[in-house]
C-alpha cells in the first residue's frame, strides 16, 4: 500500500461525521461492505455498491451492486469509501487511476468502529462494559494470553 493512503483512513464514526451532507458509495461488495453497511446504515445514506466482482447486478441490503465503469460514468460529487480491507489499495489506485483524488472524492475505511459507534442498546450492557473497564484496569498493564469469552446477542438484521 502506498504510504500515503494512510493518510486517508477513517473509522466509522469519522466516516457518519464527514458523511452529513453527502451520498456515500461504498466500494466492495463483499463481507466487510455488508458489515460495515450493516453498522452504519442508520448514520450515512449509501447509494450503492461498487464491485469488481461478476455480481453486478444484484443487491446487499436493497443496494445495487455495479461495477467500475458505471462509477465512472455516474458519479455525481458522492464520497466514495472503500470498504474493501482485503484490496484497498488495488481499489484506491483504480480509483486514482480514473482521476478520483484521496481525501477529496474517496476515504478508505479502517474496518474499526470506536465504542462510541457501536450501538449497544442498553444500559445494562453499557454498565456491564464500564465495570468490566474499571475492574481489569490494572491488569491492562500486564500482557496475558488469557482471554474471557462472552455471549454476545447479534442483532436483527432488517433485509428488505
């Protein structure tokens, strides 16, 4: 990757804060699109997908899925986030490629969400949460390989 896309990561709670008043397309239509989508739906306005893959043509959440060359020729000032971990920087230079500038029309997401943009649901769990920060706080200074494994309830997923 080169050095500079570093420059241009950004995590979910950066991405609603830049995203207030624009369109978001989300480049990569694959697991971490569909997560990240799924976690920050209720945040920005996605207008679709891109994808290099054979499925243009389908949808993730009610999005469409398309492909490069209808980014190319339909883009109309969105900000575009690559959503990709796996091919960011393939997907970054692609984009530079077809004269999208870094920091202007796309940001890349860092696959991350701070505490704060994960909706937790309830106080119980937010309590939970901070207790749990309180008490192993001594013990953060100690580096263990014994981990603590919870139950944790997904969410509904709402397809339409």
């Amino acid at each position: 990757m080169k050095e500079e896309y570093k420059n241009f990561f950004l995590n979910s709670e950066q991405i609603g804060n830049i995203c207030k008043e624009k369109k978001l397309i989300l480049f990569g239509a694959g697991a971490d699109g569909s997560r990240f989508y799924r976690r920050n739906y209720h945040r920005v306005s996605v207008s679709y997908f891109v994808d290099n893959g054979d499925i243009e043509g389908y949808t993730i959440y009610g999005k469409r899925i398309v492909d490069g060359s209808y980014l190319q020729n339909h883009y109309q000032n969105e900000i575009i986030l690559i959503t990709s971990l796996k091919y960011k920087s393939e997907i970054a230079e692609q984009l530079e490629n077809n004269g999208f500038q870094p920091g202007i029309h796309f940001w890349i997401w860092n696959g991350r969400d701070t505490a704060e943009t994960i909706n937790f649901e309830d106080n119980n769990t937010k309590e939970f949460i901070e207790f749990n920060k309180r008490l192993w706080k001594k013990e953060q200074k100690e580096k263990s390989k014994n981990k603590i494994l919870m139950p944790y309830r997904r969410t509904v997923e709402i397809v339409y």
